[in-house]
C-alpha cells in the first residue's frame, strides 16, 4: 500500500483537485493522510467530505506547526509499504502510483524518481534531471546529482516514492525548525540509506509553481534577511557535504559541491 502525505493549509481552492487525483489514480492499493494544519477556510470540511466519501482517506486536524509538523504527523500515522509525499495545490498524472511502485517493486529499489510538469502563468514545462528509464545505484545518482548541485531534484520530495521501512529504520522526519529547505534536508538524510534507485522517464506530477509557493517563500527570505539566510543555507550544505562523506564520495566531488552555497535553486 502507499500511503499519500499531504499538508493542507488554507488550501479550499485546489484541494478538492489534488484529492481527485489521488482518488483518479490506476493504482488503488493505497491510503490519504491528510493533515489539516490549522486552516482558517474551509479546507478541513473539503477533507471531512472526502472522507465521509471514502474509507482510504483519513483526515487529521492540528494547530498550525508548519508544514514540516504537518507531514511528520502524515508520517507517523502511515501504515503503507511506500510513502509519497503531495501538496495540497499539486496533482499526480493518473498512472503516476502505478508506475513508481512497479518500477520499486521490480527492481527491488529503495526510491523511485520522475519528471515533472512545472505548471506558472499558464505555461506547462517538464523537467527532468535524467532524460531515460532504468536503476542506478546509490554513487550514480549522487554523480547525477552533481552535475547540477541546486537542482529543485535534491529537494523536491512529490516526484518520488519513498520506502516507508526506511523511513522509520531511521527515524526519519522533517526539521521544524527550518523555514525552508526541509524538503531537502530531509531528502539528503534518506538518500544515506538508499541502495538501488528506479529512474522513470515519464512525468509523475504537475506542480504549481506561483508567487506565494513556497519556492519564492524562500527567495523573499533571503532577500528580506541575508544573514539568516546565509547561516541557514550553511546548515544544509552541512547535510549535503554529510551525504557524500558518508557514501565515500566527498573526495572526487569537494570542488563541485560548494556551488551549492552560491546558486539559486535550479529546476532542473
């Protein structure tokens, strides 16, 4: 079974959709934990209504933690094989589940990786860190990786499935106390423990990408509070640098990896 995290906050206008999405999927060996983080709309009795629909979605209501709070109470509720994590203004292509669990359960892979649909301004764009279909081992991927050292690949946690065993061996959870970049920080943490990874070439997810998203959450911090945003972004290179010393790469890629200090986050 897969089991879906999805934070929800002030989100009455788009969580109907990512949750038909879900509901659409060709795979239907899986379970919603939908956690409504102290919304201040309507968005708590969309998901009581979708689960009065449908025994697979389970709806928790807490104080507004962040969005960190919020998917580490998804997580310690799931009970699937598999975790994939979706927000609440995004959806999923309807054979995404399929695709990603056959391709993990096939190769026996730790993690599965896609492209995605960038949705902004009406514009559609895919983007894709790796243009083909196959597995890689745990040092090919941190190589791909690499080759862009900001790619929102690192950080995005939608295009992927997540081995939920994992997870909980361990005790993997979100850093509350960043104000961005747990998504990345908790990726950097999973991929220590990763062994094998399928790559898709299809898209899996259309992510909505708009001025009040989080993505440009974090460029206005960093605008509004350089210093912080500098010690912070030092913190997560820390857990990039990590994650190559301990798959012993540290030593062939020490001159790429400060360049994650000095970009922006790349899409692809």
């Amino acid at each position: 079974m897969v089991s879906v995290v999805i934070p929800v906050y002030n989100a009455q206008a788009t969580v109907a959709r990512c949750l038909d999405s879900v509901l659409a999927q060709t795979y239907d060996d899986w379970e919603i934990l939908a956690v409504n983080d102290g919304s201040t709309d309507d968005s708590l009795d969309i998901l009581r209504r979708y689960a009065q629909r449908d025994a697979r979605v389970r709806v928790m209501d807490q104080p507004n933690g962040g969005v960190a709070a919020a998917r580490n109470r998804g997580l310690g509720e799931a009970t699937g094989d598999w975790v994939q994590f979706v927000d609440s203004d995004d959806t999923l292509l309807p054979d995404a589940m399929e695709r990603m669990v056959r391709a993990m359960e096939t190769n026996q892979s730790d993690l599965a990786i896609a492209p995605y649909v960038e949705i902004m301004g009406g514009k559609r764009h895919t983007r894709a860190l790796m243009r083909w279909e196959g597995t890689l081992d745990q040092r090919s991927l941190l190589h791909h990786f690499s080759l862009n050292p900001n790619s929102f690949f690192y950080a995005a946690l939608w295009n992927k499935l997540y081995r939920r065993h994992l997870i909980e061996k361990h005790g993997l959870r979100f850093d509350g106390d960043l104000p961005w970049g747990e998504d990345f920080d908790f990726n950097t943490r999973y991929y220590r423990h990763v062994r094998g990874v399928s790559v898709l070439r299809e898209p899996v997810y259309e992510y909505a990408r708009s001025a009040g998203g989080l993505a440009m959450a974090s460029v206005r911090l960093s605008v509004a509070r350089p210093a912080y945003s500098v010690r912070l972004k030092i913190r997560l290179y820390r857990s990039y640098v990590d994650l190559y010393r301990e798959a012993g790469l540290y030593d062939a890629y020490r001159h790429v990896l400060p360049q994650y200090l000095f970009r922006v986050t790349l899409n692809k």
